[in-house]
C-alpha cells in the first residue's frame, strides 16, 4: 500500500438539521484516531478546524502528550499523537500530503449515507495505485456534500442491521480503517 | 447467528502496573457500544461494574436517554441505549443472558495480548453452534487474566503495524465486532 494519511474533519459537516456548520472537538476522538493511526501503520492523523480557539485545544492536548507531561507517563500515547497534525481545511490537510510525498493525495470521503459509485474495500485498494491517500473522516452528523463532490472517491457505508447506522465518528473509522487497511477476513 | 450480546467489563481488569482493579467508567464507551450493538443487531449489551456509584453513573447515563430529556431529543440515541443493562459482574451478565435465551452463554474473551487457542472470527463463528453468545470486552489496561482462564474462547487480538496495539475499548469493539459479525470481507 501507499502511505495512507486520515483526516478528523470538523468543518464542513453537518448539523443534526442538514446545516454545515463547524463542530466542536472531541478529546476522545483525537486519542481513538491516533492509537488507530499507529497501530493501522498511518503515515500521519489530521485534525481539520478552522475555528482558532478549538486549534488552540488541539494544540494543546497534542503538547500534553508528546513534549508535556504525559509524554513521560505513557509513551505508547505519545507516539501516537506525535501522528497528528492540526490544520485549518481538508486543502491544507491534502498540501501538507503533497509536501511530504511529492504527489498530491486522493481523497476518500466517508460517511452514514449512501453515495453514488461508493466503492467496497477490495475496488478501493484497487484504486490506490501508487498515489498517497487521504482518508476523510466527518465529525457530528457527517462530512458535507461538498465534501463529498470534491473528493476523488467515496467508500460503501457501514452497513446497519435493520437499517440502523448511526456510530460514532471513533467506531466508524475504526471500522473503515480496519476493512481497508486490517488483514484479510 | 444465534443472539450475541456484549459486556464493557470495569471488573476485574487491569491498570498499567499489571494489578486487577475496578475501573471508573468513561461516558462515550456506553453511547459507542450502545450505537454499535444497535447497529450490529445485539441482542444487549452489560456494563459490568461492582461499585455502586459507578452502577448509578451508569443509571443515571442511560436514564437520560432512554426515559428523560434525551430520550425525546435523539430517538436514535434511545434505541441504542435501550440495549444497555447495568450488573455487577460477569457472571451477572451471563445469568441475565441465560435467564431470557433459555440456555447459558459462551463467554468469549477479547484482548490486546496473544492468548493460547485464541480463535480467527470465522472459526469462532463456528464454534458458536445455537448457543447464545457474551463478548468480553476490557477497560483500563483490559480484562485480567482469570477472566480468559474462566471463557469459553478468547479472540485473536487486532494485530498492529510494528507492534503496535493500543487501542481504545470503543475502537477495539469496532473492529471486533464487525470482524465476528460483519459482512465478509
């Protein structure tokens, strides 16, 4: 496989009503995705915000664990938020891809919902060529359509059992990550 | 598949020195599970906890959602954690398991360390006949050892790149559970 980098992204998603709107970040959710990011072999995590103040918060949770003083305390978490990076849009998460690899990423947008030519692990692997890859991973009601049109693939949503489908951004990217990247079942 | 359901075990596991302790319960591990038992079909889902406070915590959490002002605000929510029932340990779970399927349940035990005789999903989704079926899972440091010693099975780990393996309980559950009762891959 070819490095393959995820993104948290926080703007644009969706509201509870359908609205784009900026989401707050969530502790948790910086944690799940670096321990992903490591143990899945990631070449490095995006946390995507525009919004200064919640930057700031990433910033500062990032520092805690890799130069503060849990570095010290749980080296395993430090080197699973060393991954991560704080940046203000999906572009500049997709450049910063660009710099480090010298060939801009494909972007892979994830999400509940049905999309159309929405590829299954197997196609997706297919696809990858040599390129690097960014995987997008949408906060609170999920990434935007925008989002969506804007990126080269989509990926087959986690299908529910009697059609319920509503997981946590933590679980669903556990899952995804897993059936892209995990061993063959 | 017979009925499966799952336990967030805090008792006994084990903190970072090794020794069995009791663990605190953390808010998102009941909403995560709760969303993924929904979405996987389980039958329910324990959380598993001696200590009385941390037992009404979880009351409280799942009261919120299921009956009071959550409950009313995100329906999906309610049906998630109407799946969650609060015991006191594991042998709890698995009365309360055998008291409404009719017939005791296999324990199967999950963790980030090989176990002896640990089964790949489709051998384990062999072995599980008609009878119903309880997966484990730890918190903290994850499940002591008599916890394995006591199971009918345990699982193959999630193997990490380089050796890495430290992933939260929720994103753990994700994989595990979609690996044991997903869509083939």
């Amino acid at each position: 496989m070819p490095p393959v980098y995820a993104a948290l992204v926080h703007y644009p998603v969706l509201d509870r009503a359908g609205r784009v709107i900026a989401a707050a970040l969530t502790n948790l959710d910086l944690h799940d995705l670096a321990r992903l990011g490591r143990t899945y072999g990631l070449a490095g995590i995006f946390v995507v915000t525009p919004l200064s103040d919640q930057q700031e918060f990433a910033h500062r949770i990032v520092g805690h664990w890799t130069t503060g003083p849990g570095a010290d305390c749980n080296p395993d978490r430090r080197t699973a938020m060393q991954l991560v990076q704080v940046v203000g849009t999906i572009a500049d998460a997709a450049a910063a891809v660009a710099a480090r690899e010298g060939r801009r990423p494909h972007l892979t947008a994830s999400g509940a919902r049905a999309q159309p030519g929405a590829l299954r692990p197997a196609a997706w692997r297919d696809r990858c060529g040599s390129s690097p890859q960014l995987l997008l991973f949408g906060t609170a009601w999920g990434l935007a359509p925008e989002v969506f049109a804007a990126a080269d693939h989509a990926v087959e949503p986690i299908a529910g059992a009697a059609g319920y489908n509503h997981l946590s951004v933590r679980c669903a990217a556990a899952i995804l990550i897993d059936r892209l990247l995990g061993p063959p079942g």
